[in-house]
C-alpha cells in the first residue's frame, strides 16, 4: 500500500468523509505572563506558524515554569527567552 498521497488522489475520499492526517513543520511562538505575583502559575499563549503566518492560537495555564519548559524539554539555563514589552521595573 502506497505511505504517502497528494491531495488530488484522495480528495474524493475527504469530502465523503475520510479522516486524513498528515505532518508538517510549524513554528512554535509561546508567550508566558505570570497570573498574579504571589503565585507560580503562567498563562501561557502558543502561536503555531507556518513562515511568517500564525494558523493557530490557544492559551493554556502552566503550575510553574518549571513544568513549562519541561514540556519543551528546555534546561533552565538555556538561553531561549526573549523580554517582551517594556517594564519600567526592569532596570
């Protein structure tokens, strides 16, 4: 059986119904900001790209960043975070 088939040979076969998948590489943007000052949880936005075009959105809560970046299997010390905005705290 054939792996892999272009749109035009199974197109009849979506529109009567037929679950399709398939894989592509996406850009993964995540945002985090912290909820509250006293507490560890982030609200998190994921923005999915595709070149330069956002095709998805969605926000999540995390516990901590700790359990953030274990689901990207970041080391803490990895140097991945950029500073967004300007906050007059920082300094």
């Amino acid at each position: 059986m054939k792996e892999g088939y272009c749109y035009q040979e199974i197109a009849h076969l979506v529109k009567s119904g037929q679950k399709i998948t398939f894989t592509y590489p996406l850009r993964v943007e995540v945002t985090a900001v912290a909820l509250h000052p006293d507490r560890d949880t982030l609200q998190v936005t994921f923005a999915l790209l595709v070149g330069e075009y956002t095709i998805a959105e969605f926000t999540s809560e995390y516990d901590t960043v700790e359990s953030l970046l274990d689901a990207f299997d970041i080391a803490d010390h990895q140097d991945v975070f950029e500073l967004v905005g300007d906050k007059k705290e920082r300094t």
